[in-house]
C-alpha cells in the first residue's frame, strides 16, 4: 500500500513545499522558511506521538511471577498459630499476632551460619537513655525538641558484618618541605627545602569490620564504632531470640573495596603520624600489599530508635554493646545564627583589639 507523506507548515497549517532559490523548505501561504534537517526532526516527533492511554487496572490482584516468591519465607508461629512473613534477609523477629520472638534457623545454616556473634550489653531502656544524654549539650538543637519529640520506635537488631583480617605490606612517598624566616634590618627572608621522604613498615589488622546489610547506611554504622571483640562468641541462635535479625545481603566479596579503604586510610595515617619536623607533607605514592588475609561473617548489636518531631523522622543508631550513638539532630535555624553573629562579633573584636596594640606600638 502507498503511504501518502505531506509536510505541514508548524507555523499556519498549509501545505509546504521546497524552495529551489532558498534550497529550504517554503510555506507559500505564509512565506515561513524551513531547514531541511529542522522539519524532518519535526515531522519525526509529530510521527512518534502516541495518543491517550488512560486504561486502569480494576482487576483485585494478579498472580506471582516466577521466580518473585522465592524472595518469601512464611512461618506458623509455635505460640499462637498465625502466619509469619519474612523476606529472604529475615534471620529472627517477632510474631505480628502475639508478641513471640521467632528465629528463623534456615536462613543461619550452611554457608550463611554466622562465625560469631557479640550479644546485646544494653537494654532498650538503657538505649533510650542514650538518646537523651545525646540531647544534652547541643546549643544548637531546637529546644522543643527535647519534649515534643517522641520515640515512634526501637528495635535491637542484629546486623550482619564481615571481619577482615589482613597483614599489610607498604611503601609510601610523601613529598615535604621545611621553611625557614627570617630578617634584617632590609630585607624579609624566606627559605624553603624540598625533600622526599620514604616510609616502609607493615602492619597487622584483625577484625576490620564491614556491614554486610544494604539496609544499613555504611556510614552510620561506622560511627557507632568500635565494638570490642573481647565479648564475642560462637555463634548461637538462643542469642537470638527477642531481637531483630538479618542475614547478609551483601557478601564478603563484595565487601573488599570498602574493607581495602578503611585498611588504607588506617595504614596512611600510621605512617604519615611518624613524617615530623616538616613545614608541610603531602603524600605522593602508596603502594599496600596484603596477605594471609581471611573473612569471617559475624553479628553485631545494634538498636535503632526512630522518632518524630514536626512531621520529621530521624533515625539514631545506638552500639548494643557500648551504648555509643550517632545519628542527625534538627537544627534550630535562629539560634545558630545569632551563634554565627556572636561568632563574627568576637572575631571582629579580636581583629580591633591586634590592629589598636600594632598601632600603639
């Protein structure tokens, strides 16, 4: 079948043609002209309009697709009968109905059976008291928010980490100056030495920690560190019950990158700590080498508070064994700038204060 192709003016409509004198394409009604690549970009886009689709879907539900189950496990609770749901991540928990905690022992078996597990040494109470002392002292923290706030809530969790153990070789190349001042009764004098300073040393890392949960900021993780290693154990499922749990999502493979970073900003601020008696030192190469290096999967405690205030939530991650916190406080807005204002006044002050002294002098 023959398809019909007519080019129409963008501008009034008519029916265009292509102008010989112009080499362009002319609009004999309203004398618009047109580059050739331009209208075929424009017929190109009115071609690939679609009209209206504004279908809905009424039909209650549809079917599983393949495949979208398995990321399920439904469990009868042993206390009250009702049916439990977890996702493929889901190690412990507790029964939606009656309250019973519940361990969900395949998903800790095999290769996904934890080494170690530090146990909870702070309560829920104990966890909310942290959270209160981590109010105090914050002049910039909205006072409401201290009363009007409330904890929504508070789970203790187990989370997932891998341990790396590592010894590290390395070599590092910093480059370094000294300067010297002085003066006579002419001229100011300044000497710079330029040098290149070497470090070679190894170090040893045992149980550099990194969460293996992609529920879990890394970050905020990181900053409820360290847990002490002298309280783990092997692991046990009892350890378990009455928390929250989660098996890894993210596996010890995938983990190598951050575990690498922490152990070399770790090994560079070792070394750089022994570079003294320079004006300045910046470093030019590291080269790390690791062996006899080992991954072992653990459990650490965590308990994590949500609370609301002005239709605001904000998570604090509180350590389950130290009780160290971290997490983001409001701002009050007025308060930290009349701060800002003091700030400046006493720096302005200060600045008046050395200028009328050198001018007295």
């Amino acid at each position: 079948m023959d398809v019909i192709q007519e080019y129409k003016c963008p501008c009034c409509g008519g029916g265009i043609t292509f102008d010989t004198e112009s080499q362009k394409m002319k609009c004999p009604y309203c004398d618009t002209e047109f580059e050739i690549e331009t209208l075929k970009k424009y017929n190109n886009e009115l071609n690939s309009e679609e009209p209206d689709d504004m279908k809905w879907e009424t039909e209650p539900g549809k079917s599983w697709d393949e495949g979208e189950e398995d990321a399920l496990s439904v469990y009868t609770c042993n206390s009250c009968g009702g049916e439990i749901v977890g996702d493929e991540t889901t190690a412990a928990t507790a029964c939606p109905f009656c309250g019973n905690p519940v361990v969900f022992s395949a998903q800790l078996s095999g290769s996904l059976k934890p080494d170690y597990v530090i146990p909870f040494k702070i309560d829920k109470k104990a966890a909310e008291e942290c959270l209160r002392n981590h109010y105090k002292g914050k002049i910039l923290l909205p006072k409401t928010f201290k009363d009007e706030n409330h904890i929504e809530e508070v789970k203790g969790i187990y989370v997932p980490f891998w341990l790396f153990d590592a010894d590290a070789d390395a070599n590092i190349r910093y480059r370094a100056t000294r300067t010297r001042v002085w003066s006579d009764s002419k001229y100011n004098y300044t000497k710079t030495s330029y040098y290149l300073v070497h470090r070679s040393g190894n170090l040893s890392f045992a149980k550099v920690p990194v969460d293996g949960s992609s529920k879990m900021a890394d970050d905020l993780m990181e900053s409820i560190e360290p847990y002490s290693f002298k309280d783990a154990v092997d692991f046990n499922t009892a350890y378990l019950a009455g928390y929250f749990a989660d098996k890894y999502d993210v596996n010890a493979e995938e983990s190598i990158e951050r575990a690498n970073k922490r152990i070399k900003t770790s090994t560079s601020d070792a070394f750089l700590s022994t570079v003294k008696g320079y004006t300045s030192v910046i470093p030019e190469s590291t080269n790390i080498r690791l062996h006899n290096s080992t991954a072992k999967y653990a459990l650490y405690p965590v308990w994590i508070l949500n609370t609301v205030w002005n239709k605001e939530k904000y998570t604090f991650a509180v350590n389950g064994q130290t009780g160290r916190i971290a997490g983001d406080l409001p701002l009050d807005k007025a308060a930290y700038k009349r701060w800002l204002f003091g700030l400046f006044g006493i720096l302005g002050l200060a600045a008046f204060g050395i200028s009328y002294l050198f001018w007295l002098l």
